[in-house]
C-alpha cells in the first residue's frame, strides 16, 4: 500500500518456496528491508528487526509481501513452473504473520546534567567573562544541531550552570556514541557573543558520571594555532549525572487506555440549505462535503486507538422533529439512549439520515456538547480512557464565554478537543479558543493545559475549492498534538500505565521482537 506525504514506507517480503527451499526477499519499490532467509521450512521465525519512524497523527501503511525467487538454474525450470503455480492467490488465505513491535527504549530517556567551569578566559575589559554553554548534536550528515543553551552565570571566570534535563533523543537521537559539541561563550548584551573555546563528548561518556574522564579541556583552535604556549582557554566539568525514563503516548495505549472519539456536527442554518449546492452541507452525491471529508480524514486515524469502534455522534443548532425544540446536542442517528454509530462509515450515515430529518437552525453554541463530553471524562480520571471530541463547524460561534468556561474545565479532565472550521468565515474566534499563543482564560481561571486545536479546512482545499489537497496532511495537522496533551493529562495526575499484556506467540514458536 502506499501512504499520501513523505513518509511512505512499503514493505515486500516475499516468502518463495522453490522445491525444499524457503525465504524471504523484501524487494520492489520503495522498500525498507528484507528479512533472512530460512531454509526448509513452513513456520519461518524472522529475527531481523526494522526500526521504523512511528507518528501517532498518520496513517502509515505497511505491506508484507511473501514470495520467491526466481534465480533458479534451466534444470529446476519444471520446479520453478510447478511453484509458480502454487503462489499465493490474492484474496485467498495461505498463511499468517505474527509482528512483534516495540518502542525503543532510549527513546523516552531524560537526562539530567549538571556542569561548572574553570579559569576560563578573560573576554571582557571591564571584569571577568559571562559564560554561558551551547550543546549540539551532530547529524547523520556531519553537521550540527543546536539542542540546548545554559543561562549565563555573570561576571566569573569559574561557573557553576544550574543543572539542566534534556530526552536523550535531543541529545544524541539515540545514538549513544554520536558526537555531541558543546561550544562555551561569552555574553554579551548586543548579542555578539564572544567564542571562548568547545569541546565534544558523547552520551556514553557523559553516562559515565563525575569523573576524572568528564574534565574537558575548552580549546581555541584559532587562538592555539597561534600562541606556542597555549594549553586551553579552561576546564569545564560535570557535577552531576542522572538519566530518568519518562512513559510515553504508546505505553498508555499499550497498557489498556482507550481514545473514545466522539464528533459533534454544526447544524446551524449558517451552513447554507443542504439540498443546495452552495451549502457547506450540500448532499452531493458524486463526492463528500467538507463536513464529511473533515470527520473521514481524522476519524480514519483516531479509529485505531478505540477498540470496539463504536463512536458517539452529536449535532448541534438544528430543529428536531416531531415538536421543533432547537437542540445543541442531539444523537446523530435520533436515538440519545444509544447514540453510537458503528465505525466512520456509520457516522457518516448517521450524519446523512439527520440532514434529511432535522431543520438547520441556531444559533451556534459549542459550550453544550464540550460539556457533554466533560460529562463523560469526568465520571473515569484513573487513565483508563482519554475522551477526544471532534467539532466540526461553520465557525460563527455564538457562546464564546460559556466555551471558554467549558474549555477552562475541561483541561482538568481527560479531554481534547479538535476543531475544524469549514466555510469562509473569519475563525478568530477559533483561534483565540485554540491556545496556541495565549493560553484561554475564563473569569480569571487560565486553562491548566492546552487542550483545543484549532485547523481552518480550506487551507487543504485547492484553488477551485472543490478538491481536498491532502486528506493525511489535515489529519496531522489536527492530530499532532494529541499524544502530548494525553501525557500533559497522565503526568499533572501522576497516573502510569498499565503494564502491556505479553505479546501474542503462535503456539510452537519462539518469540522475538521486532523494534519500531
Ligand atoms: C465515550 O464518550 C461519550 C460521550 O462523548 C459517551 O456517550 C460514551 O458512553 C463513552 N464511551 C465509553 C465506552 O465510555
């Protein structure tokens, strides 16, 4: 299969059997590797393992392919016709796979560190220096990232840095001898900072602790090269050294925590008359509207993470019949004792049978159904369940203040919120919600987390307005926060995850890991 965006990874194993001979070639484009190949048998265990990115917000395909080669001498022709005739059918089953992942390790390490300095140089004319440090990283490409900066210690020429944590994929990308280059300055207050010296190390020496191996010796190439005499510009040392494991988005959900994902649709009469093509909810035939787009593209990924994939649908701002009440949160599919709808498809249908039994009315308040959900999250705080809510609107929110006041609420619960803006209209009103820059406040309570994002929809539109550019793009875009407003929820509760069952081992197979 292949994957819209960069990251496309395709997989072909192919699994042969010409006579008495088994193994697998990962080959075709594009590819990510081949596993071994295991002689003379009909349960090959792999042991290769592949280490591959993993993003929470994309939908990223892999495919498996098992089949055989063809390099093959003219007398095993008659053995390699019969075997072709004895490949795989598609859509016929001849066999599974078992897959075993894991998240590496080191990818969710923190360290701690702590530095001084000795006799460095004197830069300055009046006083001493005011050296601060600069850490870098060092790419596959040999070049450098910058991946932290101390505070600078004023006027002395023998620092003491406050002792600073930093992932250790930050430091190193996991990579525990790559080189890391640490770059001592003096500060200055227009900026033009001056070069004392630097020196590298590496994680596995850093690991190693105070010691007599963590006394680097500052150098100034420049200067070195220049002066006979010259032996270093300083000392810097590490005081301290501790590396702590932090849980991640994956073991949560490794360990039993489930997403339930519920949407509310915007049924205001803003929308435009759905039998009309002009309306934001014009029942098109030939091609899905921005409503439906919208709620395909992030459902299809947040499907995964919720294990029975029956979801809540809710609409908002329309007449319901029989009596005409105006309703901020009613069931999609009319029925509020079960208002759950079986997969995407499911939603979508129920979405379809509201447009044609509800009238578009007003005015357009999100406030009842964040608190709906709020309901919900607040009746299960110990990590079993994070709730996501997914608006989908025209934008022209009429309950700012009582949004605001849900949304300060809501981020003490296990909630987030995604909203997608479809229309024309000005979305400041999203934007403030959002939090991105300024964090939302209501009556003098600041949220205690950022929990909405906020993605106008025709930013994924083409010209014409009638094409989404990318369905996956959108998705990332409003997805991409998520797994870290899940931990900011777990770590402000101090709730760890539950351990994951063992992994699933065919019977008479030994087990091994695959690394992702
Ligand atoms: C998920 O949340 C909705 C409210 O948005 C609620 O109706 C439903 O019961 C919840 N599902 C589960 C399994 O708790």
């Amino acid at each position: 299969g292949t994957l819209p965006g960069e990251k496309t990874h395709t997989i072909y194993c192919l699994l042969g059997l010409v006579s008495f001979h088994k193994f697998s070639l990962w080959s075709l484009f594009p590819q990510f590797g081949r596993t071994e190949v295991i002689d003379n048998t009909l349960n090959p265990d792999f042991v290769r393992k592949y280490i591959l990115d993993y993003f929470f917000e994309e939908k990223q395909n892999l495919r498996f392919d098992f089949g055989q080669s063809l390099q093959v001498f003219p007398w095993e022709a008659l053995n390699v016709f019969l075997s072709l005739l004895h490949r795989g059918i598609p859509g016929k089953k001849c066999g599974t796979i078992v897959l075993s992942a894991e998240e590496l390790s080191n990818c969710r390490d923190s360290a701690t560190l702590q530095f001084c300095a000795n006799k460095l140089d004197k830069k300055d004319f009046f006083g001493k220096s005011d050296p601060f440090m600069v850490f870098y990283r060092s790419n596959e490409d040999g070049t450098f990232t910058i991946c932290h900066k101390t505070e600078v210690v004023k006027n002395t020429l023998n620092p003491v840095w406050q002792p600073f944590t930093i992932p250790v994929r930050a430091l190193c990308n996991g990579d525990y001898d790559r080189t890391i280059k640490v770059e001592v300055y003096d500060w200055d207050r227009d900026g033009s900072h001056d070069f004392i010296g630097d020196f590298t190390t590496s994680y596995r020496e850093l690991a190693r602790g105070q010691s007599q191996f963590n006394v680097y010796e500052v150098i100034n190439t420049k200067k070195k090269m220049k002066k006979k005499k010259y032996v270093n510009s300083g000392t810097v040392t590490l005081l301290s050294f501790s590396v702590e494991s932090e849980f991640t988005f994956l073991d949560y959900i490794k360990g039993g925590t489930q997403i339930n994902f519920t949407v509310a649709i915007d049924f205001t009469a803003s929308n435009g008359n759905p039998s009309q093509s002009t309306s934001l909810h014009y029942m098109n035939p030939y091609q899905l509207n921005a409503y439906a787009m919208a709620l395909k593209a992030v459902g299809e990924i947040i499907q995964d993470y919720d294990s029975d994939k029956m979801f809540p649908a809710l609409g908002f701002g329309a007449k319901l019949p029989p009596d005409g009440r105006v309703s901020h949160e009613f069931p999609l599919n009319g029925n509020m004792e079960n208002p759950y709808c079986n997969g995407i498809e499911g939603i979508l249908e129920a979405y379809h049978q509201s447009l044609r039994t509800v009238q578009l009315y007003g005015p357009t308040n999100f406030a009842p159904v964040v608190n709906h959900v709020a309901r919900y999250a607040a009746a299960v705080q110990d990590g079993s369940q994070y709730f996501v809510l997914l608006i989908i609107t025209d934008g022209v929110i009429s309950d700012m203040a009582q949004t605001k006041e849900a949304i300060v609420n809501g981020a003490k619960l296990p909630m987030s919120i995604i909203i997608v803006g479809v229309g024309q209209a000005e979305f400041d009103a999203m934007v403030e919600l959002d939090g991105d820059d300024i964090r939302i406040s209501s009556r003098g309570k600041l949220a205690e987390r950022d929990i909405v994002q906020f993605v106008p929809f025709r930013d994924y539109m083409d010209r014409t307005g009638n094409h989404v550019l990318s369905m996956a793009r959108l998705a990332k875009d409003v997805l991409a926060e998520i797994p870290d407003q899940f931990i900011s929820y777990m770590k402000s509760r101090g709730i760890k995850p539950n351990p994951a069952p063992p992994p699933y081992t065919p019977p008479g197979h030994m087990h091994h890991h695959t690394q992702i």
